[in-house]
C-alpha cells in the first residue's frame, strides 16, 4: 500500500530534505508540504492525505493545535510527529492531541515507513526511544486498582482488562502480553475486545492516550537525557 502524506516543518531545509527522502523510500507519495500549522490543516483540506508528518515548534499554529484540529476535523488523516524534541513537554501534549505516532529527526528512512504504515493498521507509530521513555513511566501496577479502598477500575473495566491495557501502553504486541501474564493469546484479544468497547476506544494508539488520561499510568515528570 502507497500512503499519501504531507509533510510540515517550518524550516524549508529541513522540510525539502525530508520530501526529498520520502521520494526514495518505497510505500510513500509525498502529496504536500507545509511551513507552518495553518498551512499543514489546509494541505490536509486540500489533499486529504493518509498521514501528516508534523513538526511540533512551528509559527502561527504549532504541531500539537495543528494535530488536534486535523484529527478533530479530518478523522481520515493519521498524524506521525517528526521533531527534534523528545521532551515530555513536547510528547505527552502531542500523544493527547491525537498523534498516533513519534519520531524524532535522526529517524532513519525505514523507521518513517514503518510508523507510518504502523498508524494506517491502528498501531502506534512510536521510536524505540520514545516507548522506553512511556515504559519508564509505567508504575508497578495501574493506580487506582485493587484493593485498599482504592477506585475502581474506569469504564466498568474489570482489573485484568485494565491490566491488559497499562500493557498497551507500554508498547506490548498481543504475543508479548500473553507471555508476560501467561495467557492465550486468544484469551488476549478477547480482554483487548471488552476493554476497547467499554471505553469506546478504536485502535491501539487512542488505548495508549486514554491510559494516561485515566491516570492507568503516570504523568511524565522528566526530560530524555
């Protein structure tokens, strides 16, 4: 499959390069570009394309107000941010603006096509760097559930679907969750099932923003070294 994207960042060197290797790799047509947020939402209007390649610090409108207006007004477009900064200051907000995927700029060519192939089937788009820095804010156990007189868990979950889900966010695939709770893969699939219909989530990447939403895992409170 051929996905359409756009690719928006406010440095016209940085920005051509990156259209110019888009053009090499294969399973990818560049159909726009965009110097700033504005432009990207409009390129998004006109093109519609698959996927966005955001730039987060930008004029006028910035990635993270862009993203969510192109997810709020074109459900179709997918966003994969493409930054310099992995800080928390930058990640999180962008996560809850509706990014399904994070790179930052020493991405290689084949680590673009995978995320951006990986948010078209309902996967998170994530570097290796960025899931370490989700895995080191997964606390032992999701707050909130279990015993003590603590909440319960939200949405009517039970709390092995809620813990299915704290494995979600972590970046687990179905097979790593299996292993780490030492169920079926089927009985997986049929927890991920139930969970995602009680919360009203789609896909796998709006199960890792409603986790931290939730407070299944912990807010950031640090910067990548």
């Amino acid at each position: 499959m051929t996905a359409r994207v756009v690719v928006a960042d406010d440095q016209a060197v940085v920005r051509e390069g990156i259209v110019m290797l888009l053009g090499l790799l294969p399973g990818i047509e560049v159909v726009g570009s965009a110097k700033d947020g504005e432009e990207a939402v409009a390129q998004v209007a006109e093109h519609a394309p698959d996927v966005v390649l955001m730039d987060l610090r930008m004029p006028r409108c910035d990635g993270v107000e862009a993203t969510r207006r192109i997810r709020e007004e074109f459900p179709g477009t997918q966003v994969v941010v493409l930054t310099t900064f992995a800080d928390d200051d930058s990640l999180f907000p962008a996560l809850r603006a509706g990014a399904r995927g994070y790179l930052t700029k020493d991405a290689g060519g084949d680590e673009i096509v995978r995320a951006v192939h990986a948010v078209l089937s309902g996967e998170a788009g994530l570097s290796p760097t960025v899931q370490r820095r989700l895995l080191e804010q997964v606390t032992e156990g999701p707050p909130g559930i279990g015993g003590g007189g603590e909440p319960e868990p939200p949405d009517g979950m039970t709390p092995r679907e809620a813990e299915v889900l704290v494995l979600i966010a972590e970046g687990m695939s179905n097979a790593d969750i299996a292993r780490a709770l030492h169920i079926s893969q089927a009985t997986v699939k049929s927890h991920i099932n139930n969970l995602f219909a009680k919360a009203g989530l789609r896909d796998r990447a709006q199960a890792v923003r409603y986790a931290y939403m939730r407070g299944l895992v912990r807010p950031p409170r640090r910067t990548f070294t």
